[in-house]
C-alpha cells in the first residue's frame, strides 16, 4: 500500500500502532507491527500525527512547555497529558532504574502506565533518530494528543474518560458532526478491529489525529515557538481550537 499526499493519525496499540490514512476523500485504516512498516506505506509528503511523545525534558524540567500548555487547555482532564521521563529514563534497563534515573533528571519517579508504554516511546525515538540520519527528516511526523485534539474540536474537554462506554459515545458523537462521510469506516474499523489488537480508544484516537492531520491550515503549536531538545527534536504539540 503506498498512499500519496497522505494526512495520518497515529495511535499506538497492543499489536503495534493503530493508523487511519486519508488520501484525497478516501480514508483507509491499517495495524502495523513498528513504525517502519508504516513508514513504508508513506511517502515523504505525507502528514503524520502521533500521540507520543517527541523530545525529552531537560534535566530539572519536570514538565516539558509543551505538556504544560497542552494541561492548560485540560481542565478536568489534565492527568491524561502525562510527564515524559527524561531521555536517559526511557532507554533504562527496567523500572526501578528508569524511576531512579528520572528522579535525579528531572526531580520525580513516574507511575507503573507510563513505563509500559516507553517501549513505544523508544520506538519513535530511535525512527526519527535514524529517519534524520538518513536525510529523511522523519517522514513528517508531529506530536499531538487527542484529548486536546477533542477539547478544541468541541470548545470544552471531554466529560467522560474515552476508556468508558460513555467516554467513547461522547466522542463518535462529536466526530459524527465533524466528518460525517467518513464514519462508515470508522464504525468498521471498530467492528473489525479484534480488540486483542487494538482497543476502541485507540481507534478512536487514530481517527481524530487523523482528522486533525487533515486540516493543517488550523493547526496551532504549542508553544508556538519550536523548544527542541538536546537531540535537536521540536517539542511542539500540534492543537487544532475551535
């Protein structure tokens, strides 16, 4: 499969990342085992929206700014935009060392979730260390977080946690209103997706990363002015406001 001119959400999952595509009119969606099998599908033009984490926090830094802002924005709902351990942390050995590590990084230990998803959180670390490596400048990749993604779209946060039945009805309503042709695939992605592969959630997710990938012209960054860190990544979450 090789989509040209491909606006791209991505949200990572129990069998790898969950990532829906829309080429012109046409959405598509697929499950891919790393990011370089997904990649493969790409062309350089394509945009991608991920929800992890691009660039570490400097040492004293508990927060990134970006994380910061991105809270602002979450009343009720800022515990879903998590601190991202410091580099040294996510290439740790095991837990117990990550949570030391952070803590004389950048002050504070980090809960067990977040550890279970740092093999993700390396991942993409290590493509767009190599994409960069040879010239390819990461295939276009962006950080952004859908629950931002949701609160802009909607003008307020979610009300219920998008693990909740609740939660997730909340959500397929507002994205019902925003991309009406497209919910027959997003209603089959859900329907055929084995849960052992990817949760609704995840899917979820996916689906307004994508939207928002589709829609550049509104994109915001937060902050505004790109803050890389010390291996030259923008930590810059990209947020589309109402």
């Amino acid at each position: 499969m090789m989509l040209n001119n491909a606006c791209v959400g991505v949200d990572g999952c129990k069998s790898g990342w969950f990532a829906f595509f829309k080429q012109q009119d046409v959405v598509s969606y697929g499950v891919f085992e790393n990011l370089s099998q997904l990649a493969a599908a790409l062309p350089e033009t394509a945009l991608i929206l991920i929800d992890m984490p691009i660039g570490f926090p400097d040492s004293g830094q508990a927060f990134r700014a970006c994380d910061k802002l991105a809270r602002t924005y979450l009343p009720g709902r800022a515990a879903s935009v998590f601190p991202v351990p410091c580099k040294a942390a996510v290439y740790a050995a095991d837990y117990a060392s990550a949570c030391q590590i952070n803590a004389q990084n950048v002050g504070k230990r980090f809960p067990i979730q977040t550890w279970n998803i740092i093999p993700k959180i390396r991942e993409l670390d290590m493509f767009l260390s190599l994409s960069k490596a040879e010239g390819c400048q990461g295939k276009y990749f962006f950080e952004s977080h859908p629950e931002l993604l949701f609160a802009g779209f909607a003008g307020q946060p979610m009300k219920f946690s998008k693990a909740c039945l609740q939660g997730q009805q909340e959500r397929l309503a507002l994205l019902a209103t925003l991309a009406p042709n497209d919910m027959l695939i997003l209603n089959d992605a859900l329907s055929q997706t084995p849960k052992k592969r990817a949760k609704a959630d995840d899917i979820i997710d996916a689906f307004v990363l994508m939207l928002a990938a589709s829609r550049k012209q509104d994109w915001q960054f937060l902050p505004p002015t790109p803050d890389s860190d010390h291996s030259g990544n923008a930590r810059q979450i990209v947020f589309v406001p109402t």
